[in-house]
C-alpha cells in the first residue's frame, strides 16, 4: 500500500493521533467542501468499500416497498386479525426474552463506558486532521432533534402520571409521581442514548476513517465468512431500510394526530380525518424544503430553532409554573435515579418468567421498558445513521460523551420541569391531566400547560409549533440516512430525498385514511417487533467495531491518512463524480461490480 506520511513507527502507540511538530495546516471539512467545489481537492474520506452488483441493488431497491406494500395492505384488510397476531409475537418476545433486551442495554452502555474510557478515545473520526463541520451547539441540536425530541414532549408528562401509583424499583417516598419521573429519566437517558450511540459509532468509523459507505451491512459483513458476506449484506440493508419506513410513516401518522391535539387545545378546531390530511400535506412541504436545502441550511437551522423553542417553553414553565417544587422535586428525583440506576439497568421483573405470560400487557416490562427499548433499536438505523453524518471530525471519546452524557442531562432537566408541574397541577386540579392522559396520550402536556398562570396560553402555541418541528427535523434525519441506505455508494440529491419524503407522507395518509388510528397503532407494534432480529444485527456490529478498533495498527493508521488526505492524489483522477472508480476491465472495478474490500489488519509490517 503507498504511504502518505512517514511518521508512523512500529513503536508508535496504536492510538496515538497526534501529529507531528512539521504535520501540514488543518483543513476544516468547510474548508474541504469549498476546495472541492474549486476542483483542488475531492470529497472526503475517500471511497474504499464495495460497490454493489446490479442484482443486489435492485432488491434493496424494489423489495423493501413491495414487502410493506404487502403488510399495510394486509393490516387494513383484517385489522384485528393483524393486531392479534402481531400481539401473539409481541407476548412471545416479552415473555421469552426480556431479558436480552435488558443485557442488550447494558452491552450497549459498557460499550459505550470502554471507548470513553480506553485510549479508543483519541481516535478522531475522519482522520487527525479532521475538524468538526458543525459547532457545538448545532450539533447537538441536530443530535436531540432526530433522536428523541418529538417522543420527550409527550412522555414527559404521559410516562410521570401513568406510572405514579406503580413504579417498580423506586419507591415514591411519600411523594406522588417520584417513581414515574425516575422512571422516565432512565427510560429516555442515558441508557436509549448509550444505544443509539453505540450503532453511530459503528456506522461513523466505518464510513469516515475505513472509507465505506454509512450503510449497516458496511459495518458489519466483514466480520463474516467471506461466502456468506453478499447475502448476509443484503438482508441487513433490507431490514435497516424496513424498519426506517415503517417507523417514519406510522411516527408520521402519529404526529399528525398530535399536532392536531395541540391545535384543538388553544382554537378548538376538531381534530379529524382532514385536519390529520392537511397536517401531513404541511409537515411533509416543510421536510421537503428541508431536505431539498440540504443539513446546513434545513436541518441545522430548524434544529436549532427546536433547541431555542425548547430553552423558552422549559424556562416558561419553571418560571410561572410551581418554581419551588420544581426545584425540589429535581433534587429529590436526580439523587433517587443516580441510586436506583443500576437496579432499574438490571431489572427484568422475573416474577413474570415463572410462568408463560397470556398477554404482554400483564408484564410491566412489556408496557413500558421492552416496548421503549424495542422502539430505540427500531429507530436506530436513521437516527445512528445521521448522528454518525454529521459528526466527522469529532474524536470517538468526545462522539460518546457529546451523544450520551449532554443529551441525558437535557433530558432529566426538561422532564424535572415539566413532569413535575404535570404531577404538581394533576395533584391540585383533582386528577384531570390524569383523566386527560387516559383519554390521549398526547393531550397531557396541553391540559398542563393550560393551567399555567399568564403564560399558558403563548405556551400551548410554543408547543404545537415544537411537535411540528421536531417532527420535520426526525423525518429529515431519516431521509438522509433512508437515501444513504438505498443509493450508496452513489450520492443521493436532494430530488430523491423529497421523493422519499413523499412516498413516506403517502403511507402515513392512507393508514390514516384507511384504517384510522387503530391501523397506524398495529403497524407501529409491528415494527417494535421487528426491532428483535435487528438487536443481533447491532450486535454483530458493535463485535465488528472492537475488532476494528482493538486490530487497529500503523497500516490502518496510514490507511486512514490516505482516504482523509485533502490534497489531490492521483488516485482521484480515475473515480467519478461519486469517487467510485471507473469501469476498469483489466481490474474488474467498476459499476455493476463487487469491489475487493481491501483488509488492513491482514498486512505485515
């Protein structure tokens, strides 16, 4: 293999990035991008991964449809038989293996504790001289945006009331919705971050520092046999390009039916059929732009608004709502959920696996730990996927702490706040936000708000406006890792992006229109229970980034410098527009061809 840096030694450590005293000037990825567009440098990191037969593509590409087609069209023409046997599967995967979902969680934050921990942490995806593209607080924006923000605003208030009479594990002291807002603090933290985090790892030391494409099978079929690995790539791409689908198009439908709860709440316009229509028509228009206008000028500016609109409602509520109790129930639920946490991370409800369950929902478990968790692995393929874009240049310590720690403490913040003024105004009002809860479950943070003296009113609108554009900012999120999935390595445009948006917008209309709330609610389930298979996918992957990393040595180093270098390289005058190498008969590399991946860790020194 050339080499385009001499300072690598045999004694050098495996981690050690740093570069030397006479290493050339920085290039930001900015920098990199306005460069490229002059014709003086290319488009980093350079493409060392496969290139995808004819036949293969055009499975990802046609089957996935075909195959949800199918399952919608079953669900509406027997919605109750579907809904039973989707609730058999489900029973059967709550009752046989709870507990792996409970060790999945757990292998996913120890994973996530090695890499912060290790020297690992010094490797900077993209390479030494890689800089960040976004700054901090965008990035972190973008991050929460795709990854829980539209879900938070709901079950901040739902997961506190439902669970105030019946929370396991943490005792409420005397003090009504303790355990619940504990509860949610662990279900919504640390842990559903640490998962999503360790699958954008995967995914973002594959594509930025090995050179291959941000798609699931990338990260994952070379730790396979070498004769399985075509196969087993394709079934991988179809179950990542599955689960995103289905869980944009019925999230979709559900925001639809939210936002039009937050509309009925300050103008009393009836939430309906049309008014859902109209909903997905002007949430689909704003991801459209969005998508079209690309991740700096959508996605990053209306993440950035979710964040200023989040600080404003949060601050809203902690200044006119019950400021005293707030702040000591904050104190009193962080000091419960830091001592309860490794009780509630082990805890599986065995009492429930003595004997075969009925039904899921006689497990508590079932209800609520299983189901979120399922629903995290289920979002993951968009969510890792477009973590992992948008954080070239960060180091993989900086990565984990940025994508677990920062996130979760927003999370407890803003469930202190508004979980508490929920529990606070049920408790005075006589039990109506639990009654409100029971009737929707996204009606909860409304009734609250509604009770909130001289600011209420300005914040029911606040929040309406926030289920929107975190909707947009999800749905954006997962139509760039959706087209990353079905295009690589070709680059999608911004055509094909809108187009995905559309199709997507199309699905959530006809469930809605078809089979109402009741349909969206199967398929959703449906797709929580395909989020079992893909737990073991994850876990292939997360075995394949250890292996990377721990195998890690001077010519993966240097392999990493040649596909990050910004300067031009002969190299680059042979690939396309894509950086995918032209046809070459003599080599056999080219369109319609599986490239030889190229295996650093097999070279001797």
């Amino acid at each position: 293999m050339p080499t385009s840096d001499s300072t690598d030694h045999e004694s050098s450590p495996p981690d050690d990035d740093r570069e030397p005293v006479d290493a050339a000037p920085t290039v930001t990825a900015s920098e990199e991008g306005a460069e490229a567009e002059r014709g003086s440098t290319v488009v980093l990191p350079r493409f060392r991964g496969r290139l995808i037969p004819p036949l293969d593509r055009g499975i990802i590409m046609v089957l996935p449809p075909l195959l949800i087609l199918a399952a919608v069209i079953a669900v509406i023409a027997d919605p109750d038989g579907a809904a039973a046997v989707i609730g058999r599967l489900r029973t059967f995967v709550t009752g046989g293996f709870t507990w792996w979902f409970v060790a999945y969680s757990l292998i996913a934050f120890g994973v996530c504790t090695w890499l912060c921990l290790s020297r690992m942490g010094s490797i900077r995806l993209g390479g030494p001289k890689a800089r960040p593209e976004h700054g901090k607080f965008a990035w972190y924006s973008m991050l929460f945006a795709c990854g829980q923000g539209i879900g938070l605003i709901f079950w901040s208030i739902a997961e506190p009331i439902l669970l105030q009479d019946g929370a396991p594990v943490v005792a409420d002291a005397g003090n009504p919705g303790q355990g619940g807002i504990v509860w949610t603090y662990f279900h919504w933290g640390l842990t559903a971050w640490a998962m999503y985090c360790v699958v954008a790892i995967c995914l973002a030391y594959s594509h930025h520092n090995l050179g291959k494409t941000l798609t699931f099978r990338e990260a994952t079929v070379d730790l396979l046999p070498e004769r399985v690995q075509r196969p087993a790539g394709v079934v991988i791409e179809l179950l990542a390009i599955i689960a995103t689908v289905l869980g944009l198009a019925t999230s979709f439908g559900f925001a639809a039916m939210q936002f039009s709860s937050g509309l009925t709440s300050f103008t009393g316009i009836l939430s309906g059929p049309a008014v859902w229509f109209v909903v997905i028509v002007v949430l689909g228009g704003l991801t459209a732009l969005s998508a079209f206008l690309g991740v700096n000028k959508g996605m990053k500016r209306i993440s950035e608004l979710n964040s200023v609109l989040s600080i404003v409602l949060v601050i809203g509520v902690f200044v006119f709502g019950p400021t005293v109790y707030i702040l000591s129930n904050l104190s009193q639920t962080f000091g419960s959920f830091f001592s309860h946490f490794i009780p509630m991370s082990f805890w599986t409800g065995a009492e429930t696996a003595a004997a075969p369950l009925g039904d899921w929902s006689e497990s508590w478990n079932g209800i609520w730990t299983v189901f979120i968790w399922c629903w995290v692995i289920a979002f993951s393929p968009f969510v890792a996927g477009f973590i992992a874009r948008i954080s070239r240049g960060r180091t993989i310590r900086e990565f984990v702490l940025g994508v677990t720690v920062i996130p979760t403490l927003i999370v407890m913040v803003w469930v202190a706040v508004i979980g508490s003024a929920g529990t606070y105004y049920d408790d005075l009002s006589g039990g109506s936000v639990s009654a409100d809860v029971a009737e929707d479950t996204s009606a909860g943070l409304f009734s609250m708000l509604g009770m909130i003296p001289v600011v209420g009113g300005p914040l029911l609108v606040i929040a309406t406006i926030l289920v929107a554009t975190y909707y947009v900012t999800s749905l954006d999120s997962g139509t760039y890792a959706l087209a990353e999935f079905v295009s690589a390595p070709k680059k999608s445009g911004p055509l094909f992006r809108v187009v995905l948006v559309a199709s997507i917008g199309t699905v959530a209309v006809l469930l809605l229109a078809l089979g109402g709330v009741n349909v969206v609610d199967t398929v959703q389930t449906g797709t929580i229970i395909g989020a079992f298979p893909f737990s073991f996918v994850i876990l292939l992957m997360i075995i394949n980034l250890v292996r990377r990393l721990r195998a890690r040595n001077k010519f993966v180093r240097r392999l990493e410098k040649e596909i990050n270098d910004p300067k031009r390289r002969a190299e680059d005058d042979t690939v396309d527009a894509d950086g995918i190498p032209r046809p070459d008969p003599r080599r056999g590399v080219g369109a319609g061809t599986l490239t030889e991946p190229q295996n650093p860790y097999a070279e001797k020194p």
